[in-house]
C-alpha cells in the first residue's frame, strides 16, 4: 500500500480538528480579541488601529523553541533571512536572504534576528492556528512568519503595507507603536531594510507569552527583544493591482481570436490625419474594457492568482496513488484535510461550486462538492465508508497525487 507520507518536516506534529458548525464567529465574543466580537472588531480596529490583547493565544505557548526556528531557517525550501546589526554600529544593518548556513549562525553580532516565513506550511499545529481567525476569509491570509531574536534584536523601525496580528511565542518583545506612513514616507537610505528614521511614540508596551498585538496596515512599528524571544506574525495581504494585470494579461495571451484586429470606428472623414479624436479613442478604450467586463479568461485568471500559493516551493511532491489503493484505508481513522501549504478557494456559481487550488482549476465529481467544501473552509473530514465510491475515491486520489489534501494518519 502506498500512502503519501504526511510528514514533510519533523515539526509537523500533532494535529487535532474542532469545528463547531453552529458557531457563528462573528457575534460572539472572542478570548483572541480580548472578548469583542469579531463585528466589532472588524468594524473598529481592521484596517484602521492597533488592538492589544493580553493572553489572546495562549495555545502558541511552547509550540516552538528558538532552536526550532534555527533548525527550520536552515531547510531547503524553506524562506528565511538573517539579519544582522554591526556591533560598531548598530545603524548598519545587513540582510542575507535563504539558503541560510550552519555557518551563517556561527559569529553572530550581538544584535540580530532570523525571520523564517510560511512555518504554517511546515508545522500542522503552527498552521492551525489560523482557526483562531475565522472572521477573516482564507484568501487574505499571507502566511504565518516566525522571528527568533536575542535581546536587544529586532528588525527595525519600519511599517508594512498588510494587516498583521503579532503574537508573542516565547520570551518577551517590547512593542512601539507610531504615525501611519504611506507610499511618501521617506526611509533611512543605504540600508537594506525600509526602515524609518523617526517614529512618533503613542504606545509602548511589552508582550509575554500568547499576548496579541494587531497592527493595521501602514502603521509604524518596532519590536525589540527583551530576552530571546519568538514572535509570530499572523500575515493578511490584499493582492495588489499590479500582478492582477499581469495575470490577466497572461490569460488572455493564450487566446489567439484576441489577437485579430478589431473592426474599424464608424468613419467619418478625417479633419486632422495627426490627431486619434475623442470618438476613436473611446470607441478603443470600450472595446478593452466591455472585452475585459466579460471574459471569461478574466474570472479564470482572478481566481488562479488568487489560489496561487505565496510560498510554491514548501508544497510537496506525494508519491503517486491510485483510487484503489485508497480503498485498504478506509475506515482506519485516516483525515483528509487540506495540504497546509496549499491554497484551495471555491466560488459559488450559478452550476455548482468552482474550486481553485495552487493556481488550477480543480476539476471533480458534483457529488464531492461538499466535502471539498468542508476541506476549503478548514474543516477535516473522516475517511470513513461515506467516501467509499469509486468516484469519490478517483477525486481524492487526483487532490493527493497534487498535493491539494492529504490524508491525516490516525493518532
Ligand atoms: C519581528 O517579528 O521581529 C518583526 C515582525 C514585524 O514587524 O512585522
Ligand atoms: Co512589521
């Protein structure tokens, strides 16, 4: 029997799943917002101002150790960065970015941080932590950084263009909070880290162990340890523009009837032969955007950038299986759960439910639409006699061989 092996990396642990269907996130009160309501909080804080929440996480306590971290940043495919501050001075700063080496760690300065990026993918009881966010949909979440710094470590005084809930792990961080910046705000030059020179102080407070701070995107800050301290950065960004475009225009280069050229404007004679007139120029301007308001290339590439993972590198390759292998299985206490570094969202369309995972359309039987569903939404499902059609069994080979879901061993 060939199962795909679960465990990519040793930190992948223990993994429990309580998904409470009646529960409504958003008008109740939540232990992770200091008992507002996640209305509330969406309503006052998101997007607009810090929240501080003293024990918000307590489960995050010891779920990693500082050499944890270490070990990770020195994986392959794993994203981290060392950065370090001159001892003569510490304005100076240097930034080496993955692979990391042993060596790397060896003669450190006193000042420095490791940042590894995305150890939700590598850790199940790291990624399911994210449950602890259930107001804010799966397709904002960036990924779950982890810092480890020593006292006096930080990375500066700086602002982020995304939403970011800082969790305290292990050992204590003091935070300052500042002035909103934007797109104008000048950073210290040379440097290669954006950071800003001056912050303008309005809160200063130190976080122990499972304490949440949100900080809202634009928002001046600086984290400097107080011993050596973990700090998880719970990451929510919006896509920007910019790759929207490209992923568009990439979709639509695959289609060749778009490279015909259009009809002609309704002619008149020409008065001046130099000049492209207000008619012609809108008549330009609406074929594009009327072609661009009804593709469906448009909607394809909106939802295969949206599912695309930010972090590719840390989705394994499962050694293929095939439906009937699947079938010794069944009833054995396996879950099928959602791949933590995969990315599967669905929309809701008029004929069904349409899933996108790691950037491709996913293509399975109607009737396993729910249970797909149930996986998307972050929930487990039993691999139990209920999935015991060959059907089924086809769609959830074909999620496995693609690293979509994967099938959680019994305890
Ligand atoms: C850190 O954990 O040191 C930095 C996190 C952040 O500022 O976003
Ligand atoms: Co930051």
């Amino acid at each position: 029997m060939r199962i795909k092996a679960c465990n990519q990396n040793q930190l992948k642990g223990q993994y429990t799943s309580f998904v409470d269907l009646a529960f409504n996130p958003m008008s109740h009160a939540l232990d992770v917002l200091g008992g507002i309501t996640a209305e509330q909080f969406l309503t006052e804080y998101w997007q607009k101002k810090p929240l501080l929440v003293r024990n918000a996480l307590p489960e995050i306590i010891g779920l990693l150790e500082p050499d944890d971290v270490k070990e990770l940043a020195l994986e392959e495919d794993v994203s981290a960065r060392l950065i370090r501050q001159k001892n003569k001075d510490p304005n100076e700063w240097h930034v080496k970015s993955s692979p990391l080496t042993k060596g790397d760690f060896q003669k450190l300065p006193n000042l420095w941080t490791i940042l590894v990026q995305a150890v939700d993918h590598y850790s199940f009881d790291v990624a399911e932590l994210w449950k602890k966010f259930p107001f804010i949909p799966q397709w904002r979440r960036d990924d779950i950084m982890v810092s480890y710094a020593p006292k006096g470590g930080s990375v500066g005084k700086h602002f982020d263009f995304y939403d970011v809930f800082l969790v305290q792990g292990y050992g204590h961080r003091r935070w300052q909070l500042g002035q909103m910046c934007d797109e104008s705000t000048q950073f210290i030059p040379d440097q290669p880290l954006k950071l800003l020179a001056d912050m303008d102080v309005q809160f200063d407070e130190i976080l122990s162990p499972g304490d949440l701070l949100y900080v809202p995107p634009g928002l001046a800050h600086y984290g400097v340890a107080e011993d050596d301290c973990l700090t998880y950065s719970f990451g929510f960004r919006m896509p920007n523009l910019s790759e929207m475009i490209d992923q568009v225009s990439d979709k639509f280069a695959e289609n060749a009837l778009l490279k015909n050229p259009l009809v002609d404007v309704a002619r008149q004679q020409t008065a001046n032969i130099g000049e492209i007139n207000s008619t012609e120029f809108s008549y330009l301007k609406a074929e594009l955007l009327n072609y661009l308001s009804q593709a469906p290339e448009f909607d394809a590439a909106i939802m295969s950038y949206m599912s695309q993972s930010n972090y590719p590198n840390s989705i394994p390759e499962p050694d293929e299986i095939a439906a009937e292998d699947l079938i010794e299985i069944i009833g054995t206490g396996y879950q099928l759960i959602l791949e933590p570094a995969s990315k599967l969202l669905y929309r809701t369309q008029a004929d069904g439910l349409d899933f996108w995972a790691n950037g491709e359309n996913v293509c399975i039987s109607k009737s396993f639409e729910n249970q797909l569903k149930q996986i998307a939404d972050g929930q487990s499902i039993a691999f139990d006699e209920n999935l015991n059609q060959p059907e089924y069994l086809e769609d959830i080979a074909e999620l496995l061989n693609n690293a979509v879901v994967m099938l959680l061993p019994p305890n």
